[in-house]
C-alpha cells in the first residue's frame, strides 16, 4: 500500500494514505486507541490518536522479546506501552508514574530527559517515543494487515535537525525502511488542496493544544518535491488549547466561588482538578457551535455548604460570548495580533500582507470564537482556507507519500448566483461553479440566457447578481464553515446532516451591467447572455452581452475569487 504518512503532533497524531479508489487521501481509523469514534465529540476528529503513553510496569516474556532488535525490526511481538485512548483511560482516576501526557517537545530538544518513571527506572522522551510509534505501527498492521515500511513523517519548520534525527533513529529500528520527512507547511497546503507546481507565499497559521505559530513560508516546485518550504518568518508563543481549559476552569470556579488549587500534593485535590479541566475542555468546544453549554461537573463539598455559600451556583453556563471574553480578558487575542505584526509589519518583514496568497488553518484551536473573525479582517475570507484543520497535514503528507503532488488544484465549494421566487420571495441559488471543478477553466463553464426579474414591477436599469458560497456535506466526511456572522457551522459527519452555510461573497457590488434601454416589466423575452468561468488565479470572470443593444457589458472580468 502506497502512500503512508503520519502526522506526529503533540495532543494528536494522524496516520493517513492514499487511497486509490477514492482517488484522495483518507486517515487510517484504528478503534482501539483513537479518540472515542462513538461519542459526542462536538469537533469531532475521532480517527486521531491522543499522543500519549502509558508503559507497561510488568511486561511479560513476550513483551520483552519483542524489544530485541533483530525481532523488532521484522516482528510486533507483545506491548510495551498503552497508547492513545487506552493511555488516557488507565489514567483517568489517577495519573500513574509510567505516564507520559506528551513526548513530542521533549524529544525535540531533550531527548534524555525522563519523563515517567518505571519502578525505580527513569522513562526518557526518546524512550517513551520510540514506545508511542511502536505500538502506532503495531495497531496499524493489526487493523489494515499492512507493515508500514515506506513512510512519510511530518516535521515542524522549528524542529532542529535533532528532532528528525531522533524519529528516524527510531522508526529504524521498528523496520522502516523508507523515510522521508515533509515540513508541515508543505503538508498543509497539499492537504488543503494546493498544487505546488508554482510558487507561492503562504502564511501558516497553526494554534494546537500548546503553542500559537505563525509562519510565512515561500512555497516552490523544486522546494516541495524535497518537502522542504522556505521559512521567511516566524513567531509563536506558549498558548493554545490547554490554556483556554484553564482560562475556563477560573473562570467558572470564581462564579461558583469555589477555591482552585492550582498545585498540591494531594491526590484527590489532583483528580478534581483533571477532571474539572476535561469539563472545561467539553465546555469549551460544545460553544464553538452553540450559543452556550452547562459546566456539569459540581466540586466535592459545594453541595453541602447549601445556603451558607454565596455568591456562587453549583451549576454554571458557559456563553460563547463568555468565552470571547475570556479569550480577550487573557490575551489571546491580543499574542495572535502581535505575531502577525512581527511577521510583517517590521521594517525588515520579507512581505507584505497583500503579497501572502493563502493562509491556511492548522490545529483545533483555530475554531476558537474570534480566530477565523480576525485572520478574515486582515487578510480577506477568500484567502483563508479553514475547513479542515485536524486533517490537512496528514492528508498533505499522504498525498505527498503517493507522488499525488500536482493534481490537486480545484473549487472546493458550490458557487451560485441568487434569484428570488417571483411569488414566494423564497431565495434560489443557481450554481454556476460546482465543487471538485478544476481550474481555470473555459470562460462559458455556465452559459445562458436570462431575462431581467423586474422584482418591483419598474424597468431595469441595472443588472445585478449576488454571487454566494454554498457550502454543504460530501458524503460523510466532515468539514467547518463561517456563515456571514464568522459563527462556526459543521456540515457533514456525524450531526452534520445535509445542512448547508450559504455566504453572500459581493452584496457591497453586485451590479454586472447597466440596460440602455432599460428592460420593461412583462418582457420575458432573453435579454443577456452570461457566461461564467474561473482563471487561473481562482478569480470568477464573468462575460456579460446585453442581446437587445448588442452591447458588451463586461468580458471576462473578474468578480469574486473563488475557494
């Protein structure tokens, strides 16, 4: 099976590939260790896996023959660690010696450096790592049959080359065979739809479970055949999705005036405080898609102060415009601002805002209330690309491990013109640009000839279209979407259904032409000719004849860009 890579990523790793007969990439479902696939994740990615690791405190006799490196290299005998799903369940109640939450920022930097602890022996990143892949590419070959020995690995553009050291030394030994790293703005962009067969500048923007990054990258044929992406300039800082947990934890705490601990030795004190954080974390994602959600967890003891505690409630609600608040109250906003200010508004930036042609959305905390509202205002909605921000560099990355790397350029949304029911007033949409089409395409992709709506029952003296974005469900696969308001939908997977967002992208200027003479009412005779296709630069161009006067009102020119 060609085509296997694998986003290691530090809450989440992917595993994705080619798939022939659906000629696109897809990730690789493993029910043992993903997140819950039957649950109610509001975001739902449940085909990742959580990167963590639970070692085995007493392996067995096969456990440790399969730790033999000539056995390893050719054989998955017994386990050596808990993984994923299964890490995080043994430490549900009680967090355990042997466990390790996440490797990957240490293994980039201190490989040596324990992180759990086995008995009396300490447990390093490189050790818990090399447990992680080896148990990921186990359950791979236990679910599909197939031993990964061809692999590409996604790496951060930040990563010192001691960090691909580490991995490949470690997916050696476990019996790869091939390994290939792809920088993950290279990913991103393929997995987002991008061909690379020219250059382009494109700003990454990439918010996970701990870090904020914002990279602007040069993107070239040559540069990405080797996966490789010319880094002009970068900024992070230390927040993310585990921060907004916390922010939500305090906040909610202070409404029930409930003290929270932020350390002690206390087990109990601990457990509450893990457990209280996964409310929030609950909490925090069920508002990206609705206006607000219950804190359902009550503290130990607020019960039984009853009437003697106030203020406070043992029963919180959480607003989704409590959450900007927060968001804004921390700074979130503010530290997204200021690395967009330092990657080009220096005296020294490589480029201007206007220069960047892409900006793709990687990581679950760029679905954040205010995120997608703040990248759009400085960069335009049509540049943005946002739908997918679990998945993009793992399907870049499997699409690249395929040699899938120049077929990819295409319309990812339905485009439509609206008209109006001349008795309901209901609104119509006429697709004039259907998704999956490649471009650029021929001028008269739509072709027909209208007659003037005449709504008020005057002459038309102006031809007007309202071009929207239609976005709706594919099959089963799930993607996010920004109505007109930047409020997050899901269309598609589970709970998406068959709704769809639609987008007005040219209210501000929707005139096309002016009638001379004006169109009279009752005339239902074809009075234009309009033609639409898309350029090379993603630009709907619009050729518009008027028939009576023979007239050339517009000849292919530009009206909105596309998706």
């Amino acid at each position: 099976m060609a085509g296997w890579a694998l986003d290691l990523g530090t809450t989440n790793s992917g595993v994705a590939r080619w798939d022939e007969d659906a000629g696109q990439p897809q990730l690789v479902e493993l029910p043992e260790i993903c997140r819950r696939p039957w649950g109610t994740d509001p975001l739902e990615a449940p085909r990742l896996v959580p990167s963590a690791v639970h070692l085995l405190e007493r392996p067995g006799l096969l456990d440790r023959l399969g730790t033999w490196r000539p056995i390893a290299r050719r054989f998955f005998l017994g386990h050596t660690a808990l993984i994923g799903r299964k890490a995080l369940d043994r430490n549900r109640d009680a967090a355990h010696p042997a466990f390790v939450p996440a490797f990957k920022p240490a293994l980039a930097y201190e490989s040596l450096r324990p992180l759990a602890r086995v008995g009396r022996r300490g447990v390093t990143a490189r050790e818990a790592a090399r447990a992680f892949l080896r148990e990921l590419l186990r359950e791979v070959k236990s679910t599909t049959g197939h031993r990964i020995r061809d692999l590409v690995v996604t790496s951060p553009v930040s990563a010192f080359e001691t960090y691909r050291a580490e991995v490949q030394g470690i997916l050696r030994r476990l019996g790869v065979r091939r390994l290939r790293f792809l920088d993950e703005p290279v990913a991103a962009a393929l997995g987002y739809g991008l061909s690379l067969s020219r250059e382009r500048l494109v700003l990454v923007v990439d918010i996970g479970g701990g870090t904020m990054h914002v990279v602007l990258v040069r993107l070239s044929p040559r540069g990405s055949m080797a996966g490789e992406a010319q880094v002009l300039a970068k900024q992070a800082r230390p927040l993310g999705g585990h921060a907004v947990d916390g922010w939500v934890l305090m906040s909610v705490c202070e409404e029930m005036a409930y003290p929270l601990l932020d350390s002690s030795d206390d087990e109990d004190t601990r457990f509450w405080r893990r457990v209280m954080l996964a409310e929030a974390c609950r909490v925090k994602e069920a508002v990206f898609f609705d206006e607000s959600a219950i804190f359902r967890v009550t503290p130990p003891g607020l019960l039984s102060l009853g009437d003697r505690r106030r203020p406070g409630s043992g029963v919180v609600t959480v607003t989704r415009d409590r959450l900007g608040e927060i968001l804004t109250e921390r700074g979130f906003y503010r530290a997204l601002e200021h690395c967009l200010e330092e990657v080009f508004d220096a005296d020294s930036a490589p480029a201007r805002v206007e220069d960047v042609e892409e900006v793709l959305l990687v990581g679950g905390s760029t679905l954040l209330p205010g995120v997608f509202g703040l990248l759009e205002k400085r960069f335009e909605r049509r540049r943005l690309r946002a739908w997918q921000p679990f998945e993009a560099v793992a399907y870049g990355a499997a699409s690249f491990a395929a040699d899938h790397m120049s077929q990819l350029d295409f319309i990812v949304h339905d485009y439509a013109f609206v008209t109006h029911h001349p008795k309901t007033g209901e609104a119509q949409h006429t697709v004039i640009v259907p998704r999956g089409t490649r471009f650029p395409t021929r001028l008269d992709l739509w072709k027909r000839q209208v007659v003037p709506t005449c709504a008020l029952g005057e002459p038309e003296h102006i031809f007007k279209l309202v071009i929207c974005e239609v976005a709706r469900s594919d099959g089963h696969e799930r993607r996010f979407v920004w109505d007109a308001a930047g409020d997050l939908h899901k269309v598609g997977g589970t709970g998406g259904g068959e709704r769809q967002v639609v987008v007005p992208l040219n209210e501000a200027s929707p005139t096309l032409g002016y009638l001379d003479p004006p169109h009279q009412p009752g005339d239902r005779r074809p009075r234009l000719e309009i033609a639409f296709g898309v350029n090379a630069e993603r630009w709907l161009v619009a050729t518009v004849r008027d028939l009576l006067s023979g007239k050339s009102l517009l000849d292919a020119e530009a009206v909105v860009r596309l998706m």
